[in-house]
C-alpha cells in the first residue's frame, strides 16, 4: 500500500486567487465590524425612538414622561419574558426516551465483521 505525499506548492497561487482571498476577508471583517458597532449603538437608536415618541404625544412634563433610558438588564428581562411566553404557544411534549434492548443480533453490519474475521483467520 503505497502513500501519496500531500505536498503545498505556493507557484500554484496566482495573482487572481490572493486578490479574491485578501478581498473576502476584508469584507468578512468589514461586516464584523460593522455589526459589533451596530450592537453596541443599538441602545442609542432604541432610545431615540423613544424620545421621538414622546414628542410625538407632546409629553413634556417631566413628572408624566416615564424613563426613557433602558439599561441592558431591563432589555434581557424582556427578552427573556418574550423567550418563555413563544415557547409556551407550542404544545408540551413528553420528555420521556425509552432505550429497549433489541435481541436481534444479525444486522448487516454484524455479516460485513464476520466476513472480515473470516477472512483474517485463513491467512
């Protein structure tokens, strides 16, 4: 049995391949980028929003306008309460695996052993 070597020859490497390589990564990295600034900010456009709302319904006395910063925690509380009321609307299911043992010992994998052990015990 003989083995190939696996052999990187970097003269197969064009021009034309590095530039859709370099290319790729950038956008790639462009587009992480732009997502991790995006979810940070996020809080910032949420909070627009809410004071352009507020405008909207001329809500300028300060002891009727409700807080209009929300923090992190109050954002994961939602998403929480939102997370267990969707996964509510389906129906509950029985949470039960039974594992029966099986005693039928021929399977088509067991016949491809014993013609393998077969074969091994006439050498």
């Amino acid at each position: 049995m003989k083995l190939s070597a696996i052999t990187f020859d970097l003269s197969l490497i064009d021009q034309y391949t590095l530039v859709i390589a370099i290319a790729g990564y950038c956008i790639v990295l462009l587009a992480l980028a732009f997502m991790a600034y995006f979810f940070t900010r996020l809080h910032r456009v949420q909070d627009f929003l809410t004071k352009r709302r507020l405008a909207v319904q001329k809500i300028t006395d300060n002891a009727e306008a409700p807080k209009i910063v929300m923090t992190g925690e109050e954002n994961a509380a939602i998403a929480a309460a939102l997370y267990l009321f969707f996964s509510e609307l389906h129906d509950e299911e029985k949470y039960v695996m039974t594992i029966r043992k099986v005693s039928k010992t021929y399977s088509p994998w067991n016949s491809k052993i014993y013609g393998i052990w077969n074969t091994l015990k006439h050498w």
